[in-house]
C-alpha cells in the first residue's frame, strides 16, 4: 500500500479516538497539539485519559463503540484490543467517508501517522508507508541528533 504525504489542518476538526489504553492515549496526545476537538469512545479509561477527560482537554464518552459516533467526525482512529471492533469502525468509515486509522494494523487504514520532528516552523516527517514503524522512529532520532544543531540557528 503506498500513501501520499500529506499535512492536515486539525484545527477544531472533530478527531474520534476508539479505545481507552496507552496506544489511544498516545495518539491523542498528539492531537491536542494540533487543536482537534478529540472525542474519546470506550468504557474503560487509562488514569492520563481520564485526568484529560476532567480537565476538558478532550470530551470523553463511557461506552462501547457505535457508529453514531463517527458520523459527524472528521477522522477516526480505531485503537481497541478487538479486530472484530477495529473491523466495524473501518467498514462504518468507509461507509460514511470519513478518514479512518486501525491503530497497528496499516491495511486497514485510509492514512497512516509518520515519526515527526517539528521545530521553529521546520517538519520532518518519516514514514514507511506503515510497515516498520519503528525503523521510522529510529530516523528520527538520528535526525534529530545529527540535526540538532541546526536548530538553533533558524
């Protein structure tokens, strides 16, 4: 599968995260950096997801999937333990046209989330069209080593 690099404007754009645990979790961490109104769906909530929840960082809804969920979401990210739930949130956002991301499975995604180094207005972004995330994020520390210096001069 081959995707097309791309930069999205979140800003206020509505971002469904499926799934309560530490991969979630991540993936919302990174959305609130770029403004995206993030609704959380799952019955059970990490301890960080929860502090989020309280602090209207993001707005959490207690229960298990349904589509009525998605249907007015700009992306979705499908992030449960369950392939059968992860299956039915890609087959509903196809459906419906929304962007959708299962969560470490690539062949059910309609974008993937390169290793990005953002600094003074520069993005790098990695990817290997979700293949090998890790070997993604070990050049980004290398270019964040061998680069670091550069930063400062911008």
């Amino acid at each position: 599968m081959k995707f097309y690099p791309i930069s999205l404007n979140l800003e206020n754009k509505k971002v469904v995260v499926v799934g309560g645990g530490n991969i979630a979790e991540r993936k919302i961490r990174g959305l609130i950096k770029y403004g995206a109104k993030i609704t959380l769906v799952s019955p059970v909530l990490t301890t960080n997801l929860n502090k989020l929840v309280k602090k209207n960082k993001i707005t959490g809804i207690k229960k298990k999937y349904t589509v009525s969920v998605i249907k007015d979401a700009f992306m979705i990210f499908a992030c449960t333990s369950d392939n059968k739930i992860n299956k039915e949130i890609f087959n509903d956002a196809e459906r419906l046209g929304v962007l959708v991301n299962v969560c470490d499975y690539t062949n059910g995604c309609r974008f993937i989330v390169p290793a990005v180094i953002r600094k003074k207005g520069v993005v790098i972004s990695i990817s290997t069209d979700g293949k090998q995330p890790v070997l993604s994020k070990k050049f980004k520390e290398v270019l964040k080593n061998e680069f670091g210096n550069l930063w400062s001069k911008l």
